[in-house]
C-alpha cells in the first residue's frame, strides 16, 4: 500500500510539474522538503539541499521513475481519458 500511495503522490507530482515548468515542495511546518523541474517529457527531483534524487518520463500515459544513478524503480499508468 505504501509504494502505490509514493507511486500515486509521485506521478501527480510529475504531472504538476509538467504543468508548471518547476514545482517547490514544502512540509507541514513550511520548510522545503525539495523541488522538481521538467523538461520536454522528463521530470528531475531534488531534495532539499538541491541534490538529485531521481527523475520521471512521461511517454503517452505511463510514468517510469527513476533513481538518482539512473536506475528504474517503478513506473504508473494512469486510465485513457
């Protein structure tokens, strides 16, 4: 349940981005907890002090997600509208 909820809150995560251009995240108490830019299909994530942590790319309705060496650690379909 855990990795389909990171999955989920990751791929709206990217879509937001993608809308926006670059994304700041923020914790309950204000502080930035880290950011996301895109360009063109692929969304990079950094953490808090700047630092990549992973990237997502976006290719028709699925999201593949992966970490900061490059490696693949998931991916999201989202349903055809």
């Amino acid at each position: 349940m855990k990795t389909m909820t990171l999955a989920l809150v990751l791929a709206l995560a990217v879509f937001a981005a993608q809308a926006q251009g670059t994304t700041t995240f923020y914790g309950p108490n204000g502080s930035k907890t880290g950011s996301a830019t895109t360009t063109g299909n692929t969304t990079t994530f950094y953490g808090p002090s700047g630092s990549k942590t992973g990237t997502a790319t976006t290719t028709g309705n699925t999201t593949t997600f992966y970490g900061p060496n490059g490696s693949k650690t998931g991916s999201a379909t989202r349903p055809h509208r």
